[in-house]
C-alpha cells in the first residue's frame, strides 16, 4: 500500500467537509467575516495540533525556517475559500463544482510541472489530460 494513502483519505475527508461548509455559508453573511471566523478556527485547530503533536521543534527554530511559501498558501487559500462561497451563492451545484475546478486546476499546472519543476509527461498521462479536457467540457457544457 502506498504511503501516502492514508493522508489522501484524510485530504478527501476534508475536502469532503470544506465542500459541505463552504456550500451552507449562509447567503446573507459577509464572505470575508465568515473567513475571519473560518481562520480563528484553523488558528486555535492547528495551535493545539502543534502543542501536542509533541514532534515539533522550538518555536524558534519554526520561526526561522519559514519562507514565502506559508505566506502566500495562506493567501490563496483566502481566494479559494471566497472563490468557492461566491461560487456555491450563484447557483453551482456542490456535485461538479469541485471537479470543474481540479480538472481546470490540473490543467494549468501541468504545464508548470513541465516547465519549471522538470516533471515528465507520459503517454498514460497525455491521455489522462484528454480526458480530463473531455470530462470538462462535458460537465461545464
């Protein structure tokens, strides 16, 4: 069994709940103070992840092994999340939403995969992509 199995159910779990809370956000709420609660609670969650996760290194030495990165996941996830409310708000249904959106994600990064991270693309994959493409059209048409 892969390694990394594990951690794709608990990501599928999650996404799963992310896409259950992102569609029953209330309509009348503003977006951005539902983000502001949405991120205190990812706040307290992952401080008392990382108090008992008891493998963690000094906050110290966390501090200075911190790059660009953390800051600008943090900020794309702000416009995933308001993306996703504004899309559930108009309508989109909660079945093919997030396909649409990996399907259109997985095709733009491909071609940065290929281009600035030196990942290969195999015959298996190029037809994975056509059928992405396919199943794209088919559920935005």
């Amino acid at each position: 069994m892969p390694t990394y199995f594990w951690p794709l159910i608990l990501t599928i779990c999650a996404n799963v709940l992310y896409q259950l809370s992102a569609r029953s956000v209330s309509h009348t709420i503003d977006p951005f103070f539902s983000l502001i609660i949405t991120y205190s609670a990812a706040l307290l969650g992952s401080l008392v992840m990382f108090l008992i996760s008891g493998s963690h290194q000094s906050l110290n030495y966390n501090f200075h092994q911190l790059n660009w990165a953390s800051v600008t996941m943090g900020l794309s996830i702000i416009f995933v999340e308001f993306g996703y409310m504004l899309t559930y708000k108009s309508g989109a249904p909660i079945g093919s939403t997030p396909m649409t959106v990996n399907i259109g994600l997985t095709l733009l990064l491909i071609p940065i995969g290929l281009i600035f991270l030196q990942e290969s693309l195999t015959l298996r994959n190029l037809v994975g992509v056509v059928l992405a493409v396919v199943a794209f059209y088919l559920i935005t048409s």
